[in-house]
C-alpha cells in the first residue's frame, strides 16, 4: 500500500490549486475563499463542495502533514503545501 492512498480526488485537487499558486511557505499561501475562487467556473460552481467542507478537507490534509497553517489574512487561516504535499505534487502522484 502506498502512502498516498489516504488521499482522494478532491484532496489532490486541494493540493494541486495550492502548488499551482506556488503556495510552499508560511507567507505564500492562500485563503479558504481564494482555493474555492480558483476552483469555480463563471457560474460561481466549484466541484470542492461548501466552505465548511473544505475546511474540513483542509484540516484533514494538515492532520496527514500534507499542508501547514500560513500566515493570517485577516482573520481568516491561509494554507501552504508542506514538503510532503510538495512531493507529491513533484511526483505527479505515481505509485512506487
């Protein structure tokens, strides 16, 4: 089993939206309202599902050590890949 395997499609589209916008430190990094932006279509449709769970999937991913808490915007968290979001990103998501 691969270590990966914890992680679903919306997950990967999680991280993906964050290693896109170069969000790989504690001061880059992006807001729960600036992932679902970045995810919607000109109708304001996002596949990632409602603030609350995407909160949710965010806290899952900082549980797994897949992401870490940036810097406050606000008063709203910002969210930032680790190194172990960062390879797997690097790596495509390909089994070993």
């Amino acid at each position: 089993m691969n270590e990966h395997d914890n992680i679903n499609r919306a997950d990967y589209l999680l991280l993906s939206t964050l290693y896109a916008s170069e969000c790989t430190d504690y001061f880059h990094s992006m807001t729960i309202s600036e992932i679902i932006d970045d995810n919607s279509d000109e109708n304001g449709n996002h596949p990632l599902g409602a603030r609350m769970t995407v909160y949710r999937k965010l806290q899952r991913l900082v549980e797994l050590g897949y992401i870490k808490k940036g810097i406050k915007d606000d008063h709203s968290d910002t969210y930032y890949l680790d190194t172990k979001g960062i390879g797997l990103m690097k790596d495509g998501g390909t089994k070993a």
